[in-house]
C-alpha cells in the first residue's frame, strides 16, 4: 500500500476518537436519570443497539468471511469472554460518572488503559513494557493525582476509583482483543461480545437496579449516539483505519478519545475545568501519547538524520 494512502486513511481514527470522546457527556446526561434507568439499564440497552448496529457491517464486510466451525467456535468463545469483560468495565465507568457528574475527568482516567496494556501483559505473559512505557508511567500517576486526589488522598471521590477499576478492565478487554484477533471474524466477533454484555446488564438492571419505561424515553438519545455512532460508525472506521493507514498515528488519533471527551463536556455542559483538572488533563495526555509511541521511534529518526 502506497504511502499516500496510509496518510489519508489514518485521519478515520481521529474520527472514531472523537465520537468516543462526545460519548462520556452523552453518559453524563444518561446518568442525571438513573433514578429512572440506572448504569445497568443504559449500558443494556446501548449495548443491544451497538449489536443490532454491526448486523449491517457483519453482511457487507465479512459476507465472504471464514464460517468454518472451528473459526465460529472460537469467535464465540472469545466473544463471550470479552462480553463479560465489557459489562464489568461499563458498569464500573457508568457508575463512576453517575457519582462523579464529571464525564470529562472519566475520559481521561479510562484512557489509562492504554498504559495499564503493557504494564498487565508483562504480569500476565511477561511481555517487557517499552522504555516509553516506563517513562509514561510518572506522568499517568501525576495526572491522576491532580484529577482525583487534588485536595488530599483522603478527599478521593469513590467515583473515579471506579472509573479507575473501569480502566484496568479495559486494559484487560483489549488483551483479549489482541488474543482473538486470528482466530475470529472481527464483526462477528464485536456483535456478538455487545450482545452478551447487554443482555448481563439488563438482567442486572431487572434484578437489581431500576429499568423504567420513563428513563429510557429521556436516555433514548445518549443511549441511540452510544450504541449506533460510538460503534457502528467509530468502530467502522477504526477498523478500516488501522487496517490502511499508519499504525502510529492511529495510535496516537485514538488516544486523542480523552481530549476530545473534555472539549465535548466544556461544550455540551457549558463549563470549563478548573487548573488542576486542567494540569491532570495535559499530564494524562502526556502519558497516553508516550505509551503508544513505538519503541524505536528515536533510532529510526536517528537514521532518517
């Protein structure tokens, strides 16, 4: 593939990025009525959306895809791992905002997960993290230090630990991405995984939360822009993305999520971010752009000069 090409593809992972990162103020809304439809019910029920929203890309992109048994057998195995690793990682994110009310502080917290990958896959498979990595570290701990413990470590809202747990889980979610990724059918494979994590969190929300005709008449608009746009439209054009462009700077577009969730929260919710959420926002940032960076960055500019 020519390099032109790369160049103008990697562009529709900013794009996947940014309509991530207006989903965090959309589940802010959603939260001002989890009296009515609480997280369970809301990731319920975008989650069921977001799989009804891959059936099309299942017929028009993999329509002449491997069926063999093997291959469905293990995209169904997969998928309800990561189902499950989904709905734990979304309950805690939705809760978290519900007690916070600060969907912009969330991004950033979540995008943590793009350090906390290689820190996990070391512990689990004894991958050695990059140098970046190590060096991405001091600067996520700072981040998180002016975002959440600002006035003290006794003052942590219980809120950002949970979004906090939401981001490791995530970081876990995309090991088993990575692990499935040649053994399944990669829209079969989402479709199903958005499926089994719906239907955990609605029987959750019927069981022990609140799913209520109301709520879901005042969340219909959070819940149909994060099931149809955050993943029929910005998974459609990560995946193409990252199958045609660049693999760094589609690194570096979708980790943009984070700054994008603030921009949209100023925005949508008409306020701005005090100093030390502002110092956390670019020290985050700092970190999530070092831990994608690729490790020989250095020695290749080295011989380019």
């Amino acid at each position: 593939m020519s390099e032109k090409k790369k160049i103008s593809s990697s562009p529709l992972c900013l794009i996947s990025a940014l309509v991530w990162g207006i989903s965090f103020p959309m589940q802010e809304i959603a939260s001002q009525n989890s009296h009515l439809l609480d997280a369970f019910g809301f990731n319920g029920f975008r989650m069921l959306i977001a799989f009804l929203a891959l059936i099309p890309m299942v017929l028009i992109f993999e329509r002449r895809a491997d069926y063999s048994r093997k291959r469905i057998t293990d995209t169904v195995k997969y998928s309800i791992l990561a189902g499950i690793v989904l709905f734990s990682a979304s309950t805690f994110q939705q809760f978290g905002i519900e007690l916070t009310g600060e969907s912009g502080k969330a991004g950033f917290i979540t995008s943590l997960y793009l350090v906390f990958v290689p820190i996990i896959a070391f512990a689990l498979f004894k991958q050695k993290p990059s140098l970046l990595v190590l060096v991405a570290m001091p600067f996520a701990l700072c981040g998180l230090y002016f975002l959440s413990f600002s006035n003290g470590f006794g003052a942590v809202h219980i809120g950002d630990l949970l979004v906090l747990v939401c981001s490791i889980l995530y970081a876990i979610h995309i090991i088993v991405l990575d692990k499935s990724s040649k053994c399944t059918n990669p829209f079969l494979f989402s479709g199903l995984q958005f499926l089994v994590a719906g239907i955990l969190s609605l029987c959750c929300g019927f069981i022990f939360g609140t799913v209520t005709a109301q709520g879901i008449g005042k969340t219909v608009l959070p819940i149909v822009y994060c099931g149809v746009f955050s993943v029929g439209i910005a998974y459609t054009c990560q995946l193409l993305g990252q199958k045609n462009g660049n693999p760094t700077v589609c690194a570096l577009f979708c980790s943009m999520e984070a700054l994008f969730a603030v921009i949209a929260e100023c925005i949508i919710e008409q306020h701005l971010p005090t100093p030390k959420i502002i110092i956390g926002c670019v020290l985050m940032l700092i970190a999530v752009v070092l831990s994608q960076l690729p490790q020989d960055i250095f020695k290749r500019k080295k011989q380019v000069d």
